[in-house]
C-alpha cells in the first residue's frame, strides 16, 4: 500500500465555467508507480469553486450552468457581497453545495467511471481563475 | 494496510427510486478479509444516479423525491434533451447535484453510521436500470 | 501505510448551526503519529446534520442558511412530520442533500485546504445537538 500526492493546474473563465479533467486524471494515474487497486482523492482548494462528476456534453453542461443560477443567483442578495464587496457571495455558496471533494476508486490501473461520466471542475468565482487541483492516489 | 474492491447489483425503477442499500454494505464489509479498521468508498458509474444518506423511512423518501422534483424539475426545459431527444436532462442535473461517490469509516467491522441514517442509492433516470455500484475497502 | 480513527464532539445550536471544526482536524492531524502524508475522512453519524467546506465569515454563514431556507424551507409540507410529528422533516432533506462526509488530503502533516477554505458541521435539526464527528486518518 503506498500513496502519491500529485497537483495539477487549469485556467478557468469563472461563471460557472466547467471544465472536464478526466484525462488529466487518467495521465496522472497512468504515472502513478506502484499503485494498480485503489482510489484517488481529487480536491480543489479554495471556496469558490467544486467538483463533481457529469456527462460532459454541451446540453448537460449548459443546464447545469441555469440550475445553479436558479439555485443560487448571481444578482440575489448576499450578505459575504455586502460586507467585502467583492461580488462573489453566489460563488461562495454554489461551491459550498456541489462540495470540493471527489472520490473515485481504480482497478488494474483503470477509473470505474462510466463510459458517459466525466470529472469536472466547476469555478464559480466572479472572474478567470488559475486553479491548482490535488489528485492524491492511494493503494496497492 | 490492504484495499479489497467489490461489485454489487441493483435493480431500480428510475424516477428518483431510493434503494437502501445499508444491508448490502454491512455483508460486503463483513466478508471483506484483513480488513477492521478504514473506510469504504461507495461509488456508482453512470451520470444518471447518485448516492447520499439519509433516515430510510416512507417520510423522508417521499419529500427527497419532491425536493428533487422541485430543484430540478422534470418537466421543465434542458438543453440536453433539446439536443439528444432522451428526456433525462432533469436525471443528469439531480445526479451531478447530489454526486456520485460516498466515503464512510468502520471500525472493528462496524460502520460508524448512525442507527438512523442508511445509506441510499439514487436512480434519476427516467426508466428501469440495473446498476452496478463499487464497494471498495481499503484499511488494516 | 496505516490508519487512525479519532472522534471529536460538537455542542450544537441547530437550526442550521454552521460550525468551523478546522483547528480540531488540525490538531487531531498533528497528534496522528506515523501519518505524514494521506488523507482525512469526515463523518458525522446521524442523519440531521452535514459537513463541506466554505469561507468561515459571518456574511458567507448567513447566505447558507438563508440558502437552504430557501432551497428546503422549514415550514413547508414534509410527509416526515406528517408521520412522526418531530417537526425535522426540513433536517433530514438539507443533510441528504449536503452529504454527510468529507475527504481531504495533507502532505507533510498539513491539510491542503485552501487560506480561506474552512471545514464546517452543519447542524440541520430542529434543537441543540451533542454531535459526534469521526476524523479517519489514512496514509503514510
């Protein structure tokens, strides 16, 4: 049993952008050294943005943008808005919802996802973003 | 330290059908060898379903599926279905909503769950499916 | 490779309790011995109450509560009430939906949480709670 610890970065727009890294999982469990059965912990740090898994066609992507705009709009009030004045109070709590954390097992080397779901980060902040995401892989 | 990933099979009606599936967990774990102590990572592949905890009784499951109906209504417009004609946008959103993966500890073969609060299955889709959900152990 | 299970207790107010348990998973990290580098699962028993990460500011706490006071409302209809009359019903769905768990990787004995990322027990039920939340440490 062993666990690596790897980072990764993506450029995001903000709003909503969703972003889908599941080769980038793929390549990073691909270089993964003695690890063949176990799972990976993928965790965005920050608290305007989340992960979640969904099957990343324009459609899908395209609702799930309008849910959370309905869920928790952009233009509602927020009182994190009121106090900082940074605009952002929607992203705080779109990403405290959809949650920060991914855990997903392998086998012989392979995600278990489905053949239609894919990993993605959703930025929820208010304007372009760089994003350092952790992929922690643990197993034998 | 050692990780042990099983399979089991579940028959759903779709439509947001809530499947207990508590006692499926405690056999696998019960059978699982060289493991007391750590945790299983419950995950289901597919983007249509889903998995939380919840206090399994008629109640409780009756206002999930209205709450979902309400977040994410079935009848309303998603682009996906504009786009592929399955009419399961509202199945895809709930999924990526309510996620696909659950992390719990045991301890002494024991989940450290409350005597209240089994763990559920979600199928969003919009007709029958025979799921397949992943029981990985992983501890000492 | 080893694990360690340690549990902590969280006086409560409900009703939304939102409670910042960041020092105690890093004080419980740094008593952890043999682990320098894996991850943590939170888990709070119970089928009331959730955990996530956000931005620990007053303004940020009052936006999630009225959040799910407007996503599960506490006085709508709940067929839970209905049958047992404890007047949670409202409890139960917001947990279902927040989820019950956590993953949360470190590396050198620190978390890899964000400045601004806090940890948080969300108390949903309807009265003051004793809660009991289990810190699973896993790695290296």
């Amino acid at each position: 049993m062993t666990v690596e610890t790897k980072h990764i970065h993506i450029s995001t727009k903000g709003f909503c952008d969703v972003i889908d890294i599941t080769d980038k999982v793929k390549s990073a469990l691909s270089l993964v050294s003695d690890i063949a059965e176990g799972s990976v912990t993928i965790f965005v740090p920050g608290s305007t943005a989340g992960l979640t898994t969904i099957e990343y066609e324009s459609g899908c992507i395209e609702d799930l943008k309008s849910t959370f705009e309905r869920l928790a709009p952009q233009d509602a009030h927020y009182a994190h808005n009121a106090r900082w004045g940074d605009g952002n109070g929607f992203s705080h709590i779109r990403a405290a919802l959809l949650g920060a954390s991914l855990h997903l097992p392998f086998k012989a080397k392979k995600l278990l996802t489905g053949a239609w779901q894919q990993i993605v980060l959703v930025d929820f902040d208010n304007r372009p973003r760089r994003r350092e995401v952790i992929l922690q892989f643990m197993g034998k």
